[in-house]
C-alpha cells in the first residue's frame, strides 16, 4: 500500500494517483495531519469488502441465533404459533 500525506495529494495530479488505484489496483493511504488517515482502493476491491462484511455479518447472525436457541427456556413457539397470533 502507498502512503501519501494530504499535503503531498495536493501537490501532484489527482488523476495520477486515482489511476493507480484504478487500472493498477493498488491502495492508497492518505494521512492527514493529526487525523485518521483515509483510504482509497479501487471499485473492484470495494465491491469485495462489501460481500465479505455481509458475508460476516451473515455468519455472525447464525452464530447469535444458533446461541439463542440453545439458551431457550421453553417459551419459544412455532412459526404457526406467532403468525396465528399476529392474525395473519
């Protein structure tokens, strides 16, 4: 991953920089004076990250549920049950 401070990105041709990310898929990492720094990839990548965290988030709610389950005291009800009682 490239790092360049903000001050640097100013300096120089944005477009350069966001072809890189673009055609060469590499990273950049801005870093701003006494700020987090922020991050650019490239469409592909972010399209990637945003299927891992919901595949993650997706495990991870299967993973409460499945606790969920386990630790029932006897009061859970049937689908049938709760849709009766919803009138549906």
């Amino acid at each position: 991953m490239n790092k360049i401070s903000a001050v640097e990105m100013k300096g120089i041709w944005a477009t350069d920089a966001l072809d890189k990310v673009a055609v060469g898929s590499e990273h950049l990492e801005i870093q701003r004076s006494g700020k987090k720094p922020v991050y650019i990839i490239s469409a592909t990548d972010y399209k990637l990250f945003l299927q891992l965290l919901e595949e993650a988030q997706e495990r991870y709610d299967l993973q409460e549920a499945e606790i969920r389950m386990a630790n029932a005291d006897g009061d859970a009800i049937g689908f049938d049950e709760f849709f009766a009682d919803l009138g549906v």
